[in-house]
C-alpha cells in the first residue's frame, strides 16, 4: 500500500493538540517532532488527526522498539484530544487576558470570580 502524504492542515492540527511537542508527558520535545499513526497505515490507517499524535523521534521509536506501550499512547492522545476540546476560543481569549499584566489591580478569587 502507498503512502499519501499527511495535509497540512491535519499536520498542523495534530501539531497544535500537542503544542507542538512531543505528547510523551515526560518527555516535551520540541526540536523535532514526528507524527505517528495510531493505527498504522498497513493496517488501513487514515491521515486523519484522530488517528495521529505527536512524537518526537526519541519516543517514535521507543515505541517501535516496545519500550513505549500503545495503551500509554492512546491514553496521551486522550488526554490530549480531551485538553484541546476543553475550552473555546472565548475561555482561552480570557484567560490569555488574565494573564497579560494589567494597569489596574485583577483579583481571582478561588471559585473563579474575577474582580477588578
């Protein structure tokens, strides 16, 4: 079976789940980055970003070799899809406001009331 070529647009979108480094939690490279098929192309898998995660070439084959297991993979890319849908556009344009200083005094309190 021939490769096709993985789009931009899916590349950037896996890219961008993982914040552009490697989704081994213990690892976080972000020099080089792969991205791997959860279920590989031999076996009828998609370039779709559902079915890719981004490795750096350390992990890529760790896992190859067995030494990264594939639960642990798919439970990364769970946490991973999980995190990314947590929050729209307007939640993460409000707290990269929260977290830009500000003229004037901004106080959070613990149950997520924001005074200013």
């Amino acid at each position: 079976m021939s490769r096709t070529a993985i789009s931009n647009t899916i590349r950037i979108a896996v890219l961008t789940e993982a914040g552009y480094r490697c989704a081994v939690p213990t690892c976080r490279t972000i020099l080089a980055i792969d991205l791997h098929h959860l279920l590989p192309v031999s076996k009828s898998g998609a370039n779709t970003s559902s079915n890719l995660i981004a490795l750096c070439p350390t992990c890529h084959a760790l896992f190859h070799r067995g030494a990264i297991s594939r639960d642990s993979i798919y439970a990364w890319k769970s946490l991973l899809v999980s995190l990314s849908q947590a929050f729209d556009q307007r939640d993460i344009d409000d707290l990269l406001f929260l977290d830009t200083p500000q003229p004037y005094p901004l106080e959070v309190t613990g149950d997520g009331v924001v005074k200013f």
